[in-house]
C-alpha cells in the first residue's frame, strides 16, 4: 500500500473545531430567523381541554403561535418504523416533554416568554411508566388501537413480539440450568451538542438544517410530509457535535419546518439539554436468561425472555429489540435457542438507538449470565468463553453470516492484557465479558469522487461525520489509491441536494459501506487513467497499472498529474469516478438481511470495592476489538476507548429517575451523572485485532459500538470476583453496590474473604 | 405582564478588542459571546454550569460563562477561544490536542483547550492526576479524556522543547 492507510492521518476538520471555526447547527446565523420555544405540560399524560394562546401572541417580537389546530388535518405523523408521532400532541399528550405548541418569536427571549405564556387547559390522565405497569391486565392503552388496524395486539401495549430460535430447548441434556433476570435502566446520549434544528421556505420547497445523523432519510419525511417532491427538499447537515443513535431519526424538523411555511421566514429551534432528555433515550430492559450447560461447560441451550421499555411513540426502538434480542446466544454454539422480546410502550420520552442498539442490554443480561453459570460450574469464566465461542467461519446462528474473524485471539488477548493469570492482589476482583453486534444488513452508499487537472481531489459522501472521523478515513482512501497528499482533497458531506445519497449512518456502517463506495469510485478514476495513458503511449489498457500517485507503462513511471495534464489537453477538465456499495435486504430472514460484519469485543475488567461505602475503584480496563484493518490507528483507539468511557456511564452511574406523574427528576446536567476525567480507570488500555478479514476497504471491518458492549457484565463479574456479591441490575451505584454488600449470605471467594478480614482487623 | 427590557451599555475586551454593548440584565456572558458578537466557538450546552461547553477566560481565569452575567463582565478583559491564535496559527496546545487524538466531535473541544490553557497557567508541569482533576469539569460525551491528558502533556513536553 502507499502508505497512508493504517496511518495515523489527524482529523480532517480538526483545526476548525480546536479552533471555534467549526459551525455546528446551532452556530450558523441566518438573516430574518425566528427563535422557536415548545410549549409542554408538566406531566407525561394529559388530556388537552383547551389552549389559549392570546396572552402568547401579545408579546412583543411574538410572529406565531402554533398548535395541533393550525397544522394540516388529521394532524401529520411520522416516524421511520411507524408513523405514529405527531408533530404537535394532537388532543393528549403521552410523556413528559411532548410539546402541546410552540411559539417563534424575533428573540429567544420573547419566545421564551410567550412559551410560558400559552395556557393549557388540561386534565392529567392515568398512565404507565414501568414495564410491569405496561403490561399489567387492563393497563392504560399507550397507542390508539385505531393507530394499528389489523394488529391482534392493538388492544396492548405490546407494539410487536420478536420471536426467534433453533433447535429444540426441550431436548438437549443439561447438567446445570442457570437462570437469572437482569435490568438495564433508562440512560440518554447527553451529545454535549444539543439538538438543533432550521427549516427556511426556499421558493417552491424548503431548506431543513438538522444535527442529524441520517439526512437523506430526513429529506424523504420531509417530502412524504409536505407532498413535496424529494428535488425540492434540501437537508443541510453540518456535522453533529456527537450523535451515539439520538440523532439518526427526526425528532422537530417537521415542526419547524410547518412553522417556517406559516411564517414564511427562517425558524430555529435549539434544544436545551433538558430537552434532549425527553427527545430520546435507550430502552430500559428486563431481560430473563435461562441456560443449559453441560458439566463441561459446553451450552446446550438458552431460552430468553426479553422485554424492552419504549416511549409513547416507537421510533426506531422497535428495530432496536428486533436486532438486539436477535444476538441474545452472543458468540457462541449454541444448538437450540428461544427468544422472546417484546416492545413494551409507555407514557415515557420516546427511546431510540443509542451505541450498540439494543445489544448493550443484551449482552449485560447474557454474560453476567456466562458469569454466573462459571461460578456455579467451577470453571473459569475466561475457558467457559473460549469452549463455547464460535470458530472463524461457522454458522453460530442458522442462516446467518457465519463468525467472521478469530475471535479466540480477541479473548486471549484482553486475557493477556488484563494479567488473566497473574496472581490477583488483596481486595481486588476480575471480571471479563464479550459483546457481538450486527452490523448493517441492509445498505446503500454512494460515492463519486473528482480528481481535478491539477491532480487535487474533491470527494462526496453522504456520511455524517459526528466524531467517528468518517472524513479522514474517506480521505486517507482517497490519498491512497489516487496518490494525493490528505491536505489536497476536500470532502464535501452534509447536503442532500450536492452529495449523492446515502442510507444513513449507523451500524458502524461508514467505513465499510461509504469507504466501498469511495474505494470503487477511486478505481473507476483508475481505469479511466490507464485508458487516457494507453491512448497516449499507444498501447493497450492491460499493459499499464495505475497506483499510489502513479502509473506504471511497460518501460516506466509517469506521475498520474502528468497523464492528466497531457491527457485532459488544453481544454482541462477532470476525471470523474463513481462507486455504489449495497448490502441487499434477504426476504425471508429473521432480521430481513444478514449481518454485513460483526463488531466482536472482549472487556476485561481489575476492580476493588470499598466495602464501607459500595464505591468501586477501577483498577484497570482492558477493551480488544476485532476491527479487520485499521484504516487510521488513532482514530480507532478514540472509538474503542471513548465506546468503553460511555459504557462505565451506564454501568456505574446513569439512570433516569420517575415521578409518580412520569417526569424525569434528574434533567438535567446537575443529577444526570456522566462520566468525567475523575471516573476514569487508572489504567484503561484498548487493543485490536487485525486479519484483514472484514468486508471493507483493505479487510476493514465496522468498529466503535464493540468498546461499550460488555463493559457493565465485565465490571459486574469483577465485584462479584472481589466482594461475592451478584448484582443484575445497573447501574452500580454505590448505593446499591453497598446494599448488595450488606445483603450477601457471607464471602464466596477467597479474595472476599481476604478483604473481610483485612477490613475486621482494621476495625 | 410584557418584559420591558432595560439594557445597560457595558465596555468589555474581547480578544483584545475594546467593545461595546448594550446588554440586558437577563443575558449572559455566553449569549453576548455569541449572539451579539457572533463569537460561536463558545458553546452552549447544558447552560447550568456543569458541562464546560462555554469555558472562556474572564480577567485571567476561566468560568462558565453561562453563569457570568453580561453586565458583571462589565469593565473586564475576555478571552475565547478565537482569541488563542494570534496569526491564524494553532497553539501548541490546539496542536497537541489534533495530534494526541483529542478531538472527535469537536464540540466540547474549545472549552476543553481553554480549560486546559488555565491549567498549564496554575500548573506549568501537571501531573496525570492535576490533569484530570483539573479538567473535570468539561464533560466530553465522546470519552475523549486519556487522550485530551495526552494532549496537555504533549503541549507541557513541546514548551520544554
């Protein structure tokens, strides 16, 4: 290779964003635009008697107050699963946080203003913000089951049962049957940008400015909406000041875009982070495992029974159970397996993807399970994985893509990095844990690149790059196969009506699917080189090669500028290449496609707890991701390390908290804890494995959610290791750390009963 | 029932530029930042002081300038993050945060580098641990941390150069 791939390229775009330059959503400043504020209740289920907006609309500055009333009727609704979400509440609302209307205004100020000043008549109704609430016979109905014709379970609050499995669970002989059920809480994606959204009539379409992450699909909403053809939607999608799934799916771009019609201006709206909270979320889960092992530790059956806490409206969140719960036997053989998940609504903030979709909860429940069951097997937790993990090529799920990497090297490596063997230290525990995730199994990128007369390049791709680095790896391509140095390329992203489309990004899709499309553009440029080359020299195609800034004739070298410069001929141009990469749906498969790659990731924990107060002290955190190739080393460390940062937040200190009336006492910065540089382990280190077995450019594979997945089960297995104390809900709260402490029979491990003693003789 | 806003002429410095302005008393040193002067590398947030996003450099030590009021910036001498550079050159701070892999989304990035440029002011030579207590209060979503103390490190180690 020429170099520059598997280098450590810097960001592109880096210097505007040390430097301020950069303009997110929130910082473009359009003339004439006018300020936006929602108008919510202060409870999640409501009855809307009456609004009264006059008081509103006598504030000065005040252009319009809007209400489900002045949208076209029966009020429009959308969503990318179902399209159930109205663009304002329409007679009820159904979480907290749901706007009722919303007022634009000259300033910020006075929307604010006349935001508090729009008097809602309303009726607080009974609701349901649990999942045994959800599900409780004659339980308030979240959805009108007018919404769901057809559907046998429209009179519930089961949105859709997932059902999956092989083999036969009843037939297999076990020797041990481990079973436990395992909760997950409700955490939000706390992006440090806040949502931001703009919507400007544009003669006869309109222009939707969004920090988000999928824009073409937005630009289809957009246009199912209004009836507009798709030619007259432009989406402008600065990059998103981090994503993590809250920012793939449309949240207010149809309302400031129906207030920006109406008041024939420009419209902003700049969420507050508040509003973020109640803008998405992940699931909560309750997630029963029951395994069957042999006693030599083999599985011979799982049996899972997952339910998944959605908002009042779906979202992506029911493809979330679907593809989550769908890897509930992990990486492993397992001969017969049954799955239930269900998507349970409730009068909560609507949950959507959010890093891992819907594994993170999967592989919590599933490997503390693993954990357990080692326990109770006396076999090491580290041998019970590898006797079970699935071989490089076998098909662990029928039907399915089979494993696509060694992932036993993973395993041993974390193993090793962790000090698996080394003897452990008074008072500290160990934990390990692996995650599987699927990668897309659909897709659709599309890519064309333009090597220009000078031999500098400008490439377009329809990825929004959100932190991933998505634009460095295109370019780091780009310099690589056409020769060019990084700082002679440009990269144009984020506008739907210049860049050719693309399906979205999520998945961890980009560089394999976006980084084909590029990859296969740069060839077909190539081509047409080795064309231009053989009509000047005379000679066939066959005979020359191009690569790496050069092309190669029989005799010698020739840089590519000087072959384009001769053959482009005084009139200049430039040499255009196109390149698509699909990943085609399966009909008939569970998941309606296989899984185009699999993020494989082994955590492995060192921890000690603080028997007096249940505060768990990381000592060392180790991440190893399977990621094929690394296309930019640094890049990679960043995901894998900040996956593994977002995953203690979880594990250790995130949590939405309920009133009886649905709304969400900690919102906000101030009781919503995330991780900060005082939460980090002493030591975290991440490692990769390469083979260049992936199905991306250079054997790349997706990376970026692995580093997240088994971290809670990792850190969880450490306390148990240190303390012999099992705890199967998150996070781990000192609080609860302290309690299952205090609630355990006696010390189960030597390590435990090392600390008890020390702890006596400190007394 | 309709706020009559009464604003206030203040005189402030901005990156070594006299201005002035007339600020209401409800506005923040963050939205004169942006909004009146049209500084948007300043951020904004969780606008309660938590998160770091809006890190700017009040007479020599850094707030939150969500919390600062506009008129108590009356009279003082600001500096954000626009205001580093002096010749559209990157700091060797700015530098080292590209080169160590600090930055991913970029948002929380220019409070972090004001954030990081008052540590090395307090603590020319910082250790791991100064760092991350120093740094604790600017919130990255990407967990950027052990890179973003490379980076200071980083810069520390060139300025010895």
């Amino acid at each position: 290779m020429n170099g520059v791939v598997g280098t450590s390229a810097q960001r592109v775009g880096g210097p505007a964003r040390v430097s301020g330059a950069y303009r997110y959503v929130g910082d473009i400043r359009l003339q004439n635009v006018l300020h936006a504020k929602l108008v919510t209740l202060d409870c999640a289920r409501a009855r809307i008697r009456s609004i009264d907006t006059s008081a509103a609309e006598r504030v000065p500055g005040v252009r319009l107050v809007m209400t489900a009333a002045d949208l076209p009727q029966p009020v429009p609704r959308f969503g990318p699963q179902f399209s159930d979400r109205p663009v304002l509440a329409v007679a009820e609302t159904k979480y907290h946080g749901e706007p009722v209307a919303a007022v634009a205004a000259d300033t910020e100020h006075a929307a604010e203003e006349a935001a508090r000043l729009v008097r809602v008549d309303y009726e607080e109704l009974p609701a349901v913000f649990t999942i045994a609430a959800a599900l409780a016979p004659g339980a308030p109905l979240v959805q009108d089951p007018a919404l769901r014709p057809g559907d046998p379970l429209a009179g519930t609050n089961v949105l859709r049962e997932h059902r999956f499995g092989w083999g036969d669970i009843d037939v297999p002989p076990s020797d041990l049957v481990v079973e436990g059920t395992y909760t997950f809480p409700m955490v939000t994606h706390f992006a440090i940008e806040p949502h931001g959204f703009m919507a400007a009539p544009d003669g006869d379409g309109v222009v939707v400015w969004s920090s988000i992450q999928h824009p073409y699909w937005l630009q289809k909403t957009i246009a199912e909406m209004l009836r507009l053809p798709l030619a007259k939607v432009q989406v402008l999608a600065p990059d998103p000041g981090g994503g993590f799934g809250g920012k793939q799916h449309a949240k207010y771009e149809p309302l400031v875009t129906f207030m920006a019609l109406r008041a024939g201006r420009p419209v902003r709206l700049i969420l507050t982070l508040e509003e973020t909270f109640q803008a998405g979320r992940r699931s909560s889960t309750e997630i029963r495992v029951r395994t069957g092992f042999c006693s030599d530790g083999t599985i011979a059956f799982r049996e899972v029974d997952a339910n998944y806490l959605l908002g009042a409206y779906a979202d992506i969140a029911d493809r979330v159970v679907d593809k989550g719960s769908y890897f509930s036997c992990g990486p492993y053989r397992v001969p017969a397996a049954r799955i239930v998940a269900r998507s349970v609504l409730s009068h909560t903030p609507p949950s959507t993807a959010f890093r891992g979709f819907g594994t993170p909860q999967v592989v919590w429940a599933a490997e503390s399970n693993m954990n357990e069951a080692a326990r109770l097997l006396g076999i090491d937790p580290l041998e019970l994985r590898l006797r079970n993990l699935a071989r490089s090529g076998e098909a662990f799920i029928p039907g399915d893509t089979p494993a696509d990497g060694e992932w036993e090297q993973t395993v041993r490596k974390a193993a090793q990095l962790i000090g698996w063997d080394r003897p452990m230290p008074a008072g500290r525990g160990r934990g390990i844990a692996v995650g599987i995730k699927s990668g897309p199994t659909t897709g659709l990128s599309y890519s064309t690149v333009r090597l220009l007369a000078d031999g500098s390049a400008i490439v377009y791709a329809g990825t929004s790059d959100m932190g991933q680095g998505a634009r460095t790896v295109f370019n780091q391509i780009v310099a690589e196969e056409l020769g060019i140095p990084i700082d002679r390329i440009t990269m144009v992203m984020g506008d739907t009506s210049v860049v050719p489309y693309d399906q979205q990004t999520s998945a961890s899709r980009s560089t394999v699917l976006m980084g084909n499309a590029v990859l296969q553009a740069c060839r077909e440029i190539q081509a047409k080189l080795r064309a231009m080359a053989a009509r000047l020299h005379g000679i066939t195609d066959s005979a020359i090669e191009v690569g790496h800034g050069t092309i190669r004739l029989p005799d010698r070298q020739i840089p590519i500028t000087a072959v384009l410069k001769r053959g482009l001929g005084p009139l200049g141009g430039e040499v255009i290449g196109n390149g698509e990469s699909r990943k085609e749906a399966q009909p008939g498969h569970p998941l309606s496609g296989s899984a185009a790659f699999y993020e494989f990731n082994c955590t492995a924990v060192e921890a000690e707890v603080d028997e007096g107060t249940g505060e768990i002290a990381l000592v060392r955190h180790v991440s190893v991701s399977d990621v094929g190739k690394m296309i930019n080393p640094l890049q990679v460390r960043g995901q894998e390390e900040g996956a593994a940062v977002q995953g203690l937040g979880h594990t250790l200190m995130e949590h939405y908290i309920l009133d009886e009336s649905g709304r969400i006492r900690n919102l906000g910065a101030i009781d919503y804890r995330i991780p900060t540089s005082m939460d980090l382990p002493l030591d975290l280190r991440s490692d990769v494995i390469e083979n260049a077995d992936g199905p991306g450019p250079y054997g790349a594979k997706g990376m970026s959610e692995g580093g997240l997945l088994a971290v809670a089960a990792a850190v969880a297995a450490a306390v148990t290791d240190a303390t012999g104390a099992v705890i199967r809900d998150l996070p781990l709260t000192p609080e609860r750390v302290w309690r299952a402490l205090s609630e355990r029979p006696r010390p189960a491990t030597a390590a435990g009963q090392r600390l008890q003693l020390a702890i006596a003789a400190s007394r | 029932m309709t706020p009559v806003t009464q604003t206030r002429p203040i005189r402030l410095t901005v990156n070594r530029i006299p201005r002035q302005l007339d600020a209401a008393p409800h506005h923040t040193l963050l939205s004169l930042l942006r909004d009146d002067l049209g500084l948007t590398g300043t951020k904004a947030c969780c606008l309660v002081g938590e998160c770091g996003a809006c890190t700017v450099s009040l007479n020599g030590r850094i707030v939150d300038s969500c919390l600062v009021l506009a008129v108590e910036a009356d009279g003082a001498e600001v500096t954000t993050i626009e205001g580093l550079s002096t010749d559209g050159q990157l700091t060797r701070l700015q530098q080292a945060f590209l080169e160590q892999g600090a930055v991913q989304c970029g948002y929380c990035s220019p409070g972090q580098v004001m954030a990081a440029r008052d540590l090395l002011a307090q603590i020319p030579h910082p250790t791991v641990g100064e760092i991350r207590e120093g740094m604790v209060g600017n919130l990255c979503r990407c967990g950027c941390y052990e890179q973003i103390t490379d980076a200071v490190l980083a810069a520390v180690e060139a300025a010895d150069r």
